[in-house]
C-alpha cells in the first residue's frame, strides 16, 4: 500500500518506492544499527547516543510489524508481529536493547525473505500459465477440430505435432 507521502514523493522525484525495496533496506539498516549499538557500548560511548542507536534500530526494525500490527487489530486480529513487537518492548524494557533489536532484525529479515519467495512462486506460476496454449487439436469422429483446452472431454483424442505444448493429462495413443 502507497501512502499519500509515498505518493507525492513519486511525482517529485520520479523515484519508485517500492515496498519491497525500502523493507530490505530497513532490514539492512537494523542489523547496521545493531553492530553500531554494540559498538558504541564496547567502546563506553555516553548512554544517549547508545540508546538514541537502539531506538533507530528499534525503528526501522519494527516498522513494517507495527504497520501489520495497525492493520490486525483494525480487523480485530491477533497476528505474531503483535507478540514479536511486545518481546521486543519486554527485551527494551529489561534494559537488554540489543537482544530486543536482534529480535526484530529476524523477524523483519524473515518476512523480506517470504515476500521474496512468495514473488518467486507468483512469477514461476505466471510463466508456467503463459506456456498453457490457446486450443488444442482434437480428433472427433474423423473430423480434426480446434478446441479451447476447457471443451476436451474424457476420451478425446487429442492431436500433438512436434513442438506442439500439450493442453491436458492423459495416454498415449498411436
């Protein structure tokens, strides 16, 4: 879904936002924010800014759960973004923001990769309905008639030449 923001973006810049794409990136960003937090705790930097990198990685971590979350309860459903978010705020809570964070890189990297293979699958199928022809030469009482694949019925003989894409499952006839 394009927001009014995403929209009005588009037309300035000509830049596609494509959700898919800013997902990946704020997945990218958390698992940047979680070596930067760790970093900075290593390295004994001032509390604000270790906490200031933890709530951006919290951020861009959780967004797109917390939007899946908005659109759930609207519905009156409980989705697993709903508990993986409040393990999130318990781990914060808990003062554990990096385990919280590591959490949330998961789920989101988790969900990045579903949508990916998801789009697989939609193309892979796509392409196979594409290879599906149009009719199909069938023989009925010695006349030879072109048939949308949906008209052959049981005990059609269906005719193939070379490279032709067959329609329907069956025997072999000679």
């Amino acid at each position: 879904m394009t927001s009014m923001g995403q929209a009005a973006y588009k037309k300035r810049s000509g830049v596609q936002l494509d959700d898919s794409v800013v997902e990946a990136l704020f997945v990218a960003l958390t698992l940047a924010g979680l070596i930067v937090g760790a970093m900075l705790e290593q390295l004994g930097a001032a509390p604000r800014f270790v906490l200031a990198v933890h709530l951006a990685t919290y951020g861009f971590g959780g967004y797109y759960a917390l939007r899946a979350v908005i659109a759930a309860v609207r519905e009156r459903r409980i989705e697993v973004d709903l508990l993986m978010l409040l393990a999130a705020a318990g781990a914060a809570y808990v003062g554990e923001w990096t385990e919280g964070g590591i959490l949330l890189f998961l789920f989101a990297l988790s969900n990045v990769l579903q949508h990916y293979a998801m789009q697989r699958t939609h193309n892979a199928i796509a392409a196979l309905m594409q290879l599906r022809p149009e009719t199909v030469e069938v023989r009925r009482g010695g006349q030879l008639l072109s048939l949308a694949p949906d008209v052959v019925a049981i005990g059609d003989i269906l005719v193939l030449r070379p490279g032709d894409r067959c329609a329907r499952w069956g025997d072999r006839a000679r």
